[in-house]
C-alpha cells in the first residue's frame, strides 16, 4: 500500500471532510470553494425541498495533475426538531465522470445546539483500482452565543480513521459564518491547511 | 397560629412578586404600555422584550405574527426562513429571534394570518413552526 494510494484516498474524500449543511432550503442553492494542498473544487448544489440535493463537483486534483467531475446527491433520511436542539441524518451518493466503477456512498449525521455540536460520518468509495472506506467523528464548541445576523464562530475538533493507513488522525477545525457565508478552516499533518468557503443563494 | 400561618403566605407572596419583578426589570421587560407585557389568547407574548419593542417601532396600526419554531438552531440555517417569507408580498417585515426560538413577521391588519401556510414555509427550511400569536399593534 504506497503513498500514492494514501494520497488518492486524502483526495478523493477530502470534500467530506469540512462538508457541513449539504442541503439548503426548498428552492436555494449553494456554492462551496475549497482548497488543500491536494485539490481546488467547486462543488455548486440545488435543493428542490429540504430533503435533497442534487450537485455537480468539479476537482482539480494537484497530486496527480487531473480534472474530473462528479454528479452528487444528498438525502436527508432523518430530522428531528426540538426547541433547542436538531438531528440530522443524511444519505450521500456521487458518481465521477471518470465512469460508472468510480462512485462513492455514504452517511453522516449531526447533533447540534446553540452552544454544542456533535457529528459522525461513514463513506464507502469505490474506484476501478481501489475500494476504501472513511469514518470520522466531531465534536464542537460555540465560544459565544450570537444572535441572528451576528458573526459566529465554532471551534472544533475533528478525528477521522482510514482504512489505508488504519489510524485516526485528530485536527482542529475552526468555524465561522455570517449571514449566507460560511467558511471552515482545518489543519492536518497529512493535508495541510483546508479551507472550504460556502455560500448560499 | 392561624394569623401567624397567614402573615407567613402574606410575606412569601410579597417576597416572590419583588422577586419576579425584579426579574422582570432585569430583563428589560417592564416597560409599561409596552407591547410585549400584552396578552394573547390568555398567554403573555414569550418574546425577546428588547427585540420585539425595536421591531413593532413604525409599525402601527398593522399586526404581528409571533411564531415559534423549533429546530431553529443556528444562524445560518435559519436563513431561508427569510428567503421563503420575503417572497410573500404581504409580509411587511420579518426578524428571526434565535434565542427565543421565535420568528416575528409583520402584516397589514387586514390580512388574514393562515398558521397552516407559516407552518409549511417553515417546514420548506426544513425546521417545524410549533405556535402562533398574532398581535395587532
């Protein structure tokens, strides 16, 4: 198992990494930029209700000097809303334009309030060469409470476990959004910075 | 005994309505002829003193829409909410509380408020409108 194989596996999970809010309000779109010291991508998704959204991604991959494009979907299989508090479960798919044996699958969920937030996720990508699979955990914190229209910020701290190398790796995430803006900014050994910019429309 | 016991309930009431009071003046809400001290339906506005008296200013003669909502957690997935709602041509303004849980929304007076259709914007940001009190200012 090389290098080459850690870094494709980095790659090609990477965007789930700092992914947060995958589908928007019936009717909205969103935009998220994000670059690593492995990959830029754009990924631009519509939701026609709350419950899904369908994308498209398009990577430009810095490790092996390639551009593809994948079709994404997102469901919301699960939500529960409580006066302080929502759950979330989701369902996530994509297929590459590199062809029909490129795909992945997946789920994540969270829990969230005010002032915590908690989330776990589990991704299952299959290429023609490689099948692998993805497991992170995340806890947060709201230093401060801001109200509607404020500027917020979430410290976090991220732990993923990955098939290839079989080790957890642990990193801290910080958190900022104003009005339709969000933008996360993460720090791994192994990847770099990451900084993922969101905004909806 | 009988008046001590008596004197004892008199004292205790006092002392929790001062406390209450206070309570009240802390939070700002005891503004009196303020709209929030009003009752709905029998039920004292649960809203954000400060918030909803900055709200109703320049809107007399109109009424209010006090909606509570749950799952309304963060700030920016309650954004749609405002998106939905400022589609509707007969919503003169609109303000999301999200330490109250609630979302205010101004009408002209004569417009007939339908909870049923709040409920389903609501629902179309993906969070669950639980109550409704409607104020006229």
């Amino acid at each position: 198992m090389g290098i080459k194989y850690f870094y494709t596996f980095l790659l090609l999970i990477g965007p789930m990494f700092l992914e947060s809010r995958p589908i928007s309000y019936s009717g909205g779109s969103t935009l998220m930029l994000k670059s690593n010291a492995m990959q830029n991508s754009a990924y631009y998704h519509y939701s026609p209700s709350y419950k899904f959204s369908i994308g498209i991604e398009q990577v430009k991959d810095k490790y092996f000097d390639a551009d593809y494009s994948s079709l994404r979907l997102t469901y919301l299989l699960n939500r529960k809303n409580t006066q302080h508090s929502q759950r979330n479960l989701y369902l996530q798919s994509g297929i590459s334009s590199d062809g029909v044996d490129h795909y992945f699958y997946g789920v994540h969920g969270d829990w969230e309030t005010r002032r915590l937030f908690s989330g776990f996720g589990y991704k299952e990508t299959q290429t023609a060469s490689l099948d692998y699979a993805e497991k992170y955990l995340q806890l947060g914190v709201a230093p401060y409470i801001g109200e509607y229209g404020d500027l917020h910020t979430w410290l976090m701290v991220k732990a993923k476990h990955d098939e290839l190398t079989n080790e957890w790796n642990t990193y801290p995430v910080l958190k900022l959004f104003k009005g339709n803006a969000l933008m996360e900014i993460g720090y791994t050994d192994a990847s770099e910075w990451d900084i993922h910019f969101m905004y909806r429309f | 005994m009988k008046n001590f016991y008596l004197l004892f309930v008199m004292i205790a009431a006092v002392y929790t309505s001062a406390q209450d009071h206070q309570m009240h003046d802390m939070e700002g809400r005891n503004h009196e002829g303020h709209l929030h001290d009003t009752m709905v339906d029998g039920k004292l506005l649960e809203v954000n003193a400060e918030r909803f008296d900055d709200f109703v200013l320049g809107l007399e003669g109109k009424q209010v829409a006090i909606v509570s909502v749950s799952g309304m957690v963060c700030d920016f997935c309650a954004r749609g909410i405002e998106k939905t709602f400022s589609k509707d041509k007969t919503v003169l303004k609109l303000d999301v509380d999200l330490s109250g849980g609630k979302v205010l929304i101004a009408f002209d007076k004569d417009k007939n408020i339908d909870f049923e259709d709040i409920k389903k914007k609501i629902l179309s940001n993906g969070q669950n409108a639980t109550d409704l009190q409607i104020i006229k200012i």
